[in-house]
C-alpha cells in the first residue's frame, strides 16, 4: 500500500473518530473486542496501524503495554466513573483511548 493510500485510511478513520460513553461500549467489551491506547499514543495511528494490518508494530506496542485488551478491573472503573472516552472502530475492534491521565488503563 503506497504512503497515499495510508494517508486516505488515515483520514477516514481520523474522521470516524468520536467520543462516546463507555456504557455504550460495555458490550463490546464483554465480546473482547475492546483495545485501549495509552494516552501518549496517537489514536488515530494506532487505528491506522490496525487496518492496514501492520503486525510488527502492533505487537510492540502490545508487548509494551501501550495497547492492551480492557481488563475487567478498568471497565468496572469507568463503568462506575461513567467515563467517557476516544472510540474509533477498526473492525472487529473497538479502539479507545482515556482523554485524562487519571482515566488510563490497567492491564
């Protein structure tokens, strides 16, 4: 895929993006189909990264634990904080992405 096409795929995604309440996420979560970012990376490319199918660098950032599934404990959290977070769909993930450092992610 040239740089051009990455870009069009970057752009649609960026556009997708929203911010959405993470009850409406909970079932989603409940399938396993929910990857949270840390808040240093860029939601956008990680959801790029996922479409264009780009492995390597997936696994680093999960080896890294900078995308993770969402572990049971921090969705009993913004469930209980009524958070509301980044969410762009790559499917047949959900990726999202805490706006504070105070709503990040256990793994």
């Amino acid at each position: 895929m040239t740089e051009q096409d990455r870009d069009i795929v970057r752009a649609k995604l960026n556009g997708e993006t929203a911010r959405i309440a993470w009850h409406e996420l909970e079932r989603f979560h409940a399938q396993g189909s929910v990857l949270a970012v840390v808040p240093d990376l860029d939601l956008v490319e990680v959801a790029t990264v996922l479409a264009q199918d780009e492995a390597g660098q997936l696994r680093q950032w999960l080896d890294g634990g900078q995308v993770a599934h969402v572990s049971d404990e921090q969705a009993r959290r913004w469930h209980a904080e009524a958070a509301e977070l980044w969410a762009v769909v790559v499917a047949p993930w959900v990726v999202v992405q805490a706006e504070e450092q105070g709503q990040g992610y256990a793994s």
